[in-house]
C-alpha cells in the first residue's frame, strides 16, 4: 500500500508540473511599487501559478532573526491552510503550489566566508539571489530555525512547570537571572544581551546601528527602577519607514511624550490606515528625528526600563539603542514562535479595547499605554498565572467563531485564577517537523555518518547518513523527490574547522586585513612641496577616507591612502588615475601583494552580482544636495527604488557619497555611461560591489591595514603574513569549492521544479569573536535547468 505522506506530496509535484506547459505570461516592464521578486530579472519564473518569493523593494535586505527564518519554513511548509500566515518580512506567493521545501546547512560556513571565498562560491551565489545577514548562532541553531525540540528532550517527561519552565515552554526569551520567588521582579524579564541580539534588537556595534544615538542609560536597573511604555507610527518614504509619531508614558501611565515627527526623505505612503498620520497633519511640523531622539535623551532616568510591543521595531524606526527592555510581544509568546497582535492581548487579559475600527489609524499613546500595562500584568502576576489563561486556545476559538468574542465575556475569562496546580500552563511552541508529520507531508534527514542529532524528528521520519559527498548525492537524488521536505547537513567545512582550531579567529583577521587592503590605495608621486591636505581634498572626491598616510623610503612621496568603502577605492583607481595636482601627474593603484593577484575578478563578480547590478554608488556630492534633487536628476535614466545617502552621525550631513538602486539593471548602465552634473559639480560614479548587509557588519572590523603600511607595505611589497600559510589556504579553497558543487548538483539534480531551497550559512559563535550568518532562498524554476 502506497505511504499516504508520498502521495500527497506527488499530487503536490503533478500541480506544479501541469503549470509547466501553460503559456507564460509576458513579463511586466516594471515590478509593483511595493514588491519587488527576489531573483533577478533573468532567473525569476514566467509561469502563471509559479510559486514567487519576493520582498517589499523599499526595505534593504539587511538582517533578520533565525525566528524569522522559521516564519519562512513554517507558512512555506504548512501555508494557509493549516492557519499559518505570511512571514512578516517577505511574501511567498501561490504557496500551495510548492512542490516541496529543502533546507541545506552548511555548518561551520559564515557569511564571512562567503565574501571571503566569494570567487570560489560562484555557483551559490549565481542560484540564490535572496540574502539576508543572520545573527551568530545559538547552541541549538537548528531547534531554533525549526522551532523543533532538542533530540535530548524528546522524550523527557516533565512535571509541572515552575516560573522559568512556563516562560520558556511558551517560546518566550531566555531569563538571564537565577530563579527567585513564584512572582519575581521586573530584572527577572529583561532581555539580556543575548536575547536582544537574537531578536535583532538595535545594539551599539551591531551591523546596521552604526548611526543609532544611545539613550546614554548606563544606571544599575533595580525591581523597583521606572517602567516606561513606548510606541512609534512610521510612513513609507523612499528610503523606507520612517518615523513620523512617538509617544512615551510613565509607569502610571500617564503620557509624557507625545510628537509628530517630519521625515527627511519624501513621503510615499502615510499609511494612514494604520498610523492615522495625513499630509494635513504632517505639513506644518517642524519637529525632525534629531529633536526627538535628544528630547527622549533627557526624558529617561539613568536607569529607565523601556517596555513595547514589537519593541525592536520602535527603536528602529526612533534610530536608537537602549540596554533595558521588555518585550510583552515576547513574554505573550504565541505558537510556531509566532506573537499575538497588540489588539488582542489588550482585550483577552486587560479586558481593553484598543485600535478600533470606528478610528482612523492607531493612538500610539494608547497602544504605549497597553504594552506597559501588559509588562506589569506578567510581572505582578507571574507566568504559572498567565499561563492559565490559556490564550492561544482562546485565539482559535475566536478565530473559529466558536465564542463571541467582545470586553466582557473576555474580560471575565482573563480575572486571575486562584491555584497554580490545576495542571494548566503555556501551550509549548510546536515543532515545525512534528506538524509536518501531523499534516501527512513526509521529510528526510540527511547527515554525514556518526553525526550527532541535535533536533527530534518523527520517528516515521529517515535518518539518512552519507560518508563522502558521491554518496550524498546519490541518496539525495533517489530520497528527496520522494519527500516534501528535507533537510542537508553538509559538514566538511565545520570538520575541517574544528581540527584547526585556530581557522576561526585566522578568518577573521584574514578577511580585516583583506577588506582594508581592499580599501587601499597609493597614489603619487606628488611633488616634494606638496601638502597632504591637498592630495586629502583630491582624493576624497570619491570617497570617505578613513586615513592616509605618507609612506617612507621612496624615492618620490607616495601616500597610502584607506577609503571606507571599497567603491570609493574601485573608483580612485579608474578615475583618478593620471590626475594632476600641483603640476604633477599622479598615478592611482592598488597595492601589489599576493592576496590582490585576483583582485579584478572579484570585483568583476562583485559587479556582476545580482544584489549590485540595479546599485550604482555615487561620490563628490556637495553638502547641499538633497535626496530628493539626486532623486529627481537619476529618475531620468529610469524608475529608481530607492537613494541612500549615508549621514554622518555626529552632524547629521550626508558624506557626499551615495547609492542609487535602480528598478532595472539597463537603467543602472544608462546612468554609468552618462556624465552627470549637480550643482555646479561633476559626479563620479561607479557600479555598487558591496551588499547593503556586508557594508553593515564590515564596517565594524576593527583591523587597518594601514597601521603597519610605512614598515610592510610599499607599491611593490607585501602583507603575506597576514593570510595563513598557503597550505591551509589552498586547502580551504578546496573546500570551499567542492561545498559550491555539491550544492549546485544537489540544486540542479535532486531538488524537483517548485521546490523552495534555502541555503542557510550558520556563522560561527566562538571565543574569538562571532561571525555573522547568512540566509540565501530561491525556487527552482524547472528540472532540466541545470546551469
């Protein structure tokens, strides 16, 4: 007798398979101003019906949780029909017609590695256009993207759960502090540094928070230090969301604060539905994100706990960070890893009606309000009692239209309950693998033999082990079409690592020194009376330059100059070179090393990538320029996404550099070929090489290069001993490159047409620093396409 789970995952395959041959819809000249599909122009599917995951186009594809991660897995694998709902950060259409979901790991692989050996990864980076940073990994990475139990507690029994059991059976944070009384103070639910970077709270240092403005709340937070309960609406504009209201109330819940806030960039949607902001509101506010963020400055005690829902995203759009913080989206945590909406925590346990229908947009005072009452709900009553009110199974039956669902009747079903012992408690986050098994999909589990489990699967599920990769291909290709999802464990590299335990902290400093020297480069000979405040001001016309130095023992001055950002040197080299200044002619080039042999390849593939070739960075700005004049003069050469102008934070002035991300890659070129002139200057331009999230976290690297450039480095010298010895290099080369084939043969061989793949590079978690991790998804567009 057939296995049930295998026929519903044929029927799955035969409906994407009848699509193949239906006439393919002409291609659209432009995307939808809010979407934008993931893959670029020539790989995205033309099929009607085809499954298509995309992005909203004015977000940068930057960084997100590994939760989100599992947002993705959960909808894609169970979608709709089994009450899943679309991620919060991406939209996967006609997902019932995804034949199947694969998630290949490669572990020990960092997002570092991946630019790092990027010339050796090209079939990986020509398949999976979709890329966003993840954070370092937690032990149990994989539980945590699956939202699976750890195989070591499979089969645990468990008594009745105490405080911390609660809290943590319900998906909520980690509580960083020792377990006390039954209803503990407000520092037992603090997010620690860990949990704020594992639901990618803004950080001082983090990627992407380089600009942010700290509260400056550095005091020594007590039980008894002061809630504060805050809210923000946003807009959309050209950049994004941006702030537009903010509203802060006191422990008592008395507003204290309460601004419209005027946007920088101009305004595309108030989304007034939702933030009740309109154009008439807005047109005489003078009150800009600087004012507001100095305002809340002085408002917050040393010791100010700040509470929210979706706190994160609040401190986002506000542009800053802050050490204290509770999360009640977090301490209400729902199934799946999923959160309940702000309306209907307010209304099941504070017996609250908030953000009405009858009203226009919400009342960020109200909904600051109701976070805050939350947040002291939980902490005055404990979560064995919040666990008794049994929310999630309140939300299906309201959802089910199985009660009538209105202030009272909720009201009174939330009063406290006396008794913690009546064996009622949190529902616990369910496993994505076990409701894959409950739904009849099948799924495999393919491992490199002796390879610990650290995940539960069914037990209908196959452990499937392999000890070379010919064999992992082989079993892949015979088991993963027969399944609906499947999971890859590729550990050679991790291997490898761990039998050179100094390959992690080498990587590091190998990719610090490689990005620096990236960044460098000489120019001269200048003049024996020139100053270096004139080859400053000549050569800062493509760029922020992060130093400069003269470099000792040549025969003619030579300075050594560091750019911020690799376009900025990339530039320098093609325009500067044989400039004149002060009646010598210059000569601009790369520093001539062993690690820059291959230097023009990469940035040819840097270019050529599919997330630079809309992206075209811009320099020699003048102070005055506005987004909205760069805006208006690009949109000649095609429709443009989105301007982004880097400000600097002390003064809040753009760096006269940019990057204009185009609709379509011919506009793009169009722009590059032409000469362009604002405001009396000439810009320089050239094609972007830099991913908006490598920019984010390489920024940070510590390393310069040019801190030994007069003793080590000369036109024609070296820096070998920054990368390791050339064994262990080639070696992980190798390495590298045979990882790039197996995934693409385990794409193009055993992954069936329809099939969501997504590639997850975990990054490393280690005493020599964290490396950062990386999501990369695509669809397979059709079985015999191979190259």
């Amino acid at each position: 007798m057939a296995d049930p789970a295998r026929v519903v995952c044929a029927l799955k395959r035969a409906s994407v398979s009848s699509l193949e041959g239906c006439e393919p819809k002409t291609r659209k000249l432009s995307a939808t101003a809010d979407e934008i599909i993931d893959e670029s122009s020539h790989h995205a599917p033309h099929t009607k019906g085809f499954p298509r995951l995309s992005v909203p186009s004015c977000q940068p594809l930057c960084a997100i949780s590994h939760e989100q991660v599992c947002e993705l897995l959960q909808f894609a694998a169970l979608g709709k029909d089994h009450g899943v709902k679309q991620p919060s950060w991406c939209h996967l259409r006609h997902q019932r017609r995804l034949s199947g979901v694969s998630v290949i790991v490669l572990q020990g692989v960092s997002q570092l590695h991946f630019y790092r050996y990027y010339l050796q990864l090209g079939n990986i980076g020509r398949r999976f256009q979709l890329r966003c940073s993840l954070p370092p990994p937690p032990p149990d990475f994989l539980s945590t993207v699956l939202a699976a139990r750890g195989a070591a507690s499979a089969d645990r029994t468990r008594e009745q759960p105490t405080a911390q059991d609660s809290l943590c059976s319900s998906g909520t944070v980690r509580l960083h502090c020792e377990p006390g009384s039954d209803k503990p103070g407000l520092t037992r639910y603090l997010l620690s540094r860990e949990d704020r970077e594992r639901y990618n709270f803004p950080r001082e240092g983090a990627p992407g928070c380089e600009l942010y403005v700290s509260t400056e709340c550095d005091g020594q937070v007590t039980d008894s230090s002061p809630l504060l309960g805050l809210d923000c609406e946003m807009c959309l504009t050209e950049k994004g969301k941006e702030l537009t209201r903010v509203s802060l109330v006191d422990g008592a819940g008395r507003c204290i604060m309460d601004e419209l806030v005027k946007p920088e960039n101009r305004i595309l949607d108030y989304l007034t539905r939702f933030s009740g902001i309109t154009k008439v509101l807005l047109n005489p506010v003078r009150t800009r994100l600087q004012d507001v963020q100095a305002r809340l400055k002085q408002l917050l005690p040393r010791d100010a706990v700040l509470v929210g829902h979706s706190l994160d995203c609040d401190l986002r759009a506000l542009q800053m960070t802050h050490p204290f913080v509770i999360d009640s989206s977090l301490l209400f945590m729902r199934e799946f890893g999923l959160r309940f909406k702000l309306k209907f925590l307010a209304e099941a346990v504070l017996g609250r009606q908030i953000q009405c229908e009858d009203r226009e947009g919400h009342d960020p005072t109200e909904d600051a309000r109701a976070a805050l009452e939350l947040a002291q709900y939980f902490i005055r009553e404990g979560p064995d009692q919040v666990a008794q009110l049994s929310l999630e199974d309140l939300l299906k039956r309201q959802s089910d239209g199985n009660k009538q669902v209105n202030g009272s009747s909720l009201a009174g079903s939330c009063k406290p309950l006396n008794g913690a012992g009546n064996g009622m408690h949190a529902p616990r986050r369910s496993s994505l693998l076990d409701n894959l098994h409950a739904a009849g999909l099948s799924g495999i589990h393919i491992v490199r033999k002796g390879q610990e489990d650290r995940i539960a699967c069914p037990k209908r599920w196959p452990r499937i082990e392999y000890s070379c990769e010919t064999e992992l291909l082989a079993k892949a290709s015979g088991e993963i079409p027969a399944s609906f999802f499947s999971m890859v464990q590729c550990s050679s590299f991790s291997e490898y690592a761990q039998s050179n335990p100094s390959l992690w902290g080498a990587s590091r400093r190998q990719m610090q020194g490689r990005l620096a020297e990236m960044c460098t480069v000489y120019a001269g000979p200048f003049p024996r009376d020139f100053t270096l405040k004139s080859a400053r001001r000549l050569l800062r016309r493509c760029g922020p330059i992060r130093s400069m130095k003269l470099i000792s023992g040549s025969h003619k001055p030579y300075v050594a100059v560091e750019y911020e950002v690799l376009e900025a040197a990339q530039l320098a080299v093609e325009v500067l070179n044989g400039s004149e200044l002060e009646g010598s002619f210059i000569k601009v080039q790369r520093p001539v090393t062993e690690t820059a042999v291959d230097w023009d390849d990469l940035f040819h593939a840097l270019e050529r990538d599919a997330l630079n070739e809309k992206l075209v960075y811009v320099a020699g700005l003048s102070k005055s320029l506005t987004q909205e004049a760069l805006l208006q003069r690009f949109r000649e050469f095609g429709h443009v996404e989105s301007v982004l102008l880097p400000r600097d934070p002390s003064g809040g002035k753009h760096r006269r550099y940019g990057f204009i991300k185009f609709q379509g890659s011919l506009s793009a070129t169009a722009a590059l070929s032409s000469e362009i002139v604002l405001k009396r200057r000439r810009l320089l331009k050239c094609r972007a090489v830099t991913p908006f999230h490598l920019h984010t976290w390489s920024s940070q690297l510590s390393c310069r290069a040019l801190e030994h450039t007069a003793s080590q480095h000369s036109p024609a010298g070296g820096c070998a001993q920054q990368e390791p010895p050339g064994t262990q290099e080639d070696e992980v080369k190798e390495l590298m490159m045979r990882l790039d084939r197996t995934v693409e043969r385990l794409y193009s061989e055993a992954l069936p047409s329809g099939t969501l793949c997504v590639l997850l590079l975990p990054g490393e978690s280690s005493d020599d620093g964290n490396l950062p991790g990386l999501l990369m998804a695509g669809i397979k567009e059709d079985s015999s396409d191979v190259g």
